[in-house]
C-alpha cells in the first residue's frame, strides 16, 4: 500500500480523505493546529452564540481511527526531504510515496506600530474566536478590515454586548462584493446593530504598554479598545513548500493535475497558485479535492476553475454578488429597490445578456441569475421581467389558463 503524507487539516484536505476512502492508502495527516478538520465557515455562528464549537467538527479522532489514518495533530512539519522521501515532524520523521501539502493560507496582519501587542489578533481558527467570545458585555473592540470576514467579527461580537467599532480603508463595505447603495444598506443594517462604521480610515499606529488600548487614525482619532481585530486579507501559507524549494510564486505552483515541480508532491486548497489563480472560496477547494483524489488513485482528472458566485451571509443578513458589476459604457442597468423590505436588486445587462448581479435581503433568485451569467444566454426576451425573477413568467401563464 502507497504511503501518503498530508499537510495540513483544513477543509479541502478533510474533503480529500473523504474521496480516498480508507483503502486507498497508508495516510498519515500532520496538522498545526491541535485539531482535525472542522467548518471553519461556521466560526462566525460559534462567536455569536448560535452554534458550539463541537456542532461544526466534521472529522474527530473517531472518524480518523475508523478509517485507519495516523493522525498527527498539534504537530509542524519542520522539513521535507524530497531525495529521502520524508516529511520531518517537531516529533519525528514519517515517509511517503506521495505527499500533499495542504497549508492554506495565513493571515495578513499590517505592520503598525504596535501590532505585536497582546490583544491584537487575527480572525483565522477558533483560537482567535475564542479570544473575542472572551470579551465581556461593554467591551470594546476595533476590527479593521470592512470585508466579509471582518463584518463577521464585528456582528458576532456585537450579539455578545461588545461595543464594536470597523475601520474600513475604502469608501464602502466590501467593496469587492458589492457595489455602494447596497453596501449603504449593509452599514445601516450594522449601525442599527450598535456597531460602528468608520470608511476612508486610515491607520496610523496601534497604542498600548504591552497590552493594546487604542487605534489611532491618521486624523488624530484615537478608538479605544480591549481587543483589536485585524482581517484585511490572507496570504498562501508556503514557508514549508519554499523551505523544499519547489516552485513557488505567489502561492504553491500546481499544473491542471494539482501536481508541484515535484512530480510526487502535489499542492492542494489556499495555498496553491493555479496558471496564475489563487483561490479562498470553499467550491474551488472542493473542486481541486476531487480532481486530486482521482489523480492520487492513478486517474486523469483535471482542475478547471469555473466562474464563481458569492453567496454571503453576514450574521442576519443575506447578500449575493456574481460576474462584473462594474459601470462601462454600452451597459445597462435594471434596478430594484423597496426601502420599506430593505431589498435591492441590480441585474447588469451587456448585448443582450446578464453579466453581473447584485442582491441585497432577498436572494432567493441568486442560483438562476447565476446560470443565467454563467451561460451567456440572451435574455432580451427577460429584460422586463428579469427583476422578478424565474417565478414571474410562470406565474403570468397560470394566470392565463385560469383565464381560458
């Protein structure tokens, strides 16, 4: 039986173990973290409040045991002998056939002054969530970084009585998702949440005698706070790929069968950079899991990323973005507002077909709009009815047989 090594237990790599099955190989599973995998989407409901740590678990010591993987957990790998064929752990060595490395990404934290006090803290694994759901009611935490994973933080420690304020370098919320009238919308929604919004902020220092007290803004403000939570973006983790000097640029460097410059070594999830890609979104990952699985087993599958939606949930809140929505010339734009429901809709129309879509509150249509971008199908004959999504049409020809 092939030995396989895996690095790292996050959630594309715990998908892979589910495509082997436990026949497959002798795996062994190095992980940094004391843990196996488990959903780290769901961090967000576990710092509100709405879930426990041990209802996101999807792979425990049992699940391991049952399918006979030696499980290496709290455990870094120190070093990758690629002539040896050995993955060398903090408590010794294990060899291989095959290796995947695994590592996901890190976090980036900004260089202020002042970022290595304690108190100042990323938002990546339940370490970090558990340090904010340490915070007592009335608090006060700064999350810089107005994008998915910051708002995340800011509402799950706001539902636990903090007093939270986010400090966003641009002109609005998640700029990369939405466009400015729903992000309008999201910060009213925040605001009416108790929590404060503070775009166009620079930062200029963080404040405190080893332990942190304030953000200070270049404009002389000062936030003070007991926690500082910074989630301005991740970097591919790759100190281990680079330390085996394989090919690596941005992230880890993978061809379409997910394998490294070294033909026994293949890179899979947050870490990998793909013809130039990186990737952070969870169907990517699942993707590249299943087409790793088949290569593993001695098939040819390959990893062709394909155009991707974002469906977000900010804690109550319901949010959808895909394609382009950029202003160009020669676009159209349908638009759907109801302040009343607080539900926007913005349908980008190009020669005839849907390139982009905006939604904000109601997102039930977001699969079809989807399909309908990913296809590049006409939808003149839509165009008047586009807005009201798939329902409308059908429900106009029922009306009509009720009428015959």
């Amino acid at each position: 039986m092939e030995r396989l090594v895996v690095i790292g237990a996050g959630m594309a790599a715990g998908r892979l173990l589910e495509h082997l099955g436990s026949a497959d190989f002798d795996i062994t599973l190095f992980n940094a973290e004391p843990r196996g995998t488990y959903n780290r989407l769901m961090l967000s409901p576990v710092l509100a409040g709405e879930k426990t740590y041990g209802e996101i678990i999807t792979h425990d010591d049992a699940w391991y045991g049952a399918r006979g993987i030696t499980t290496r957990l709290g455990e870094r790998v120190e070093l990758i002998d690629r002539d040896a064929r050995v993955v060398h752990g903090a408590k010794g060595p294990v060899a291989y056939d095959k290796l995947v490395i695994a590592t996901g990404s890190d976090p980036f934290m900004i260089p202020l002054p002042g970022h290595d006090l304690a108190g100042v803290i990323a938002y990546r694994d339940l370490e970090d969530t558990k340090c904010m759901m340490s915070l007592k009611p009335g608090s006060r935490a700064v999350v810089i970084g107005g994008g998915l994973l910051g708002l995340e933080a800011a509402a799950g420690m706001a539902a636990r009585g903090v007093q939270v304020t986010v400090v966003h370098l641009m002109g609005h919320l998640m700029e990369r998702q939405l466009d400015p009238e729903a992000a309008g919308l999201l910060q009213a929604f925040l605001e009416a949440k108790g929590i404060e919004v503070l775009s166009e902020a620079h930062s200029e220092a963080i404040l405190g005698d080893g332990q942190v007290e304030a953000l200070r803004l270049k404009d002389g403000r000062e936030l003070p706070c007991d926690l500082l939570v910074m989630a301005v973006g991740i970097r591919p983790s790759v100190a281990v790929a680079q330390a085996a000097e394989l090919d690596v640029a941005r992230g880890l460097v993978v061809d379409d069968h997910m394998r490294t410059s070294d033909p026994a070594i293949f890179g899979l999830g947050e870490c990998v950079e793909h013809h130039g890609q990186l990737f952070g979104l969870v169907a990517p990952l699942y993707e590249q899991a299943a087409v790793l699985a088949n290569v593993l087993r001695g098939g040819t599958a390959t990893f062709a990323p394909k155009p991707l939606s974002t469906k977000l949930k900010v804690t109550g809140c319901d949010l959808f973005s895909a394609g382009d929505f950029a202003e160009g010339e020669g676009r159209q734009n349908l638009l759907l507002r109801d302040p009343s429901a607080q539900v926007y809709k913005r349908l980008i129309l190009e020669q005839g077909r849907l390139i982009g879509a905006v939604l904000y509150g109601e997102t039930t249509d977001s699969s079809w709009y989807f399909d309908l971008i990913e296809s590049g199908e006409d939808v003149t004959a839509l165009r008047d009815t586009l807005l009201f999504g798939p329902g409308y049409e059908s429900t106009e020809l029922s009306r009509c047989s009720l009428a015959a």
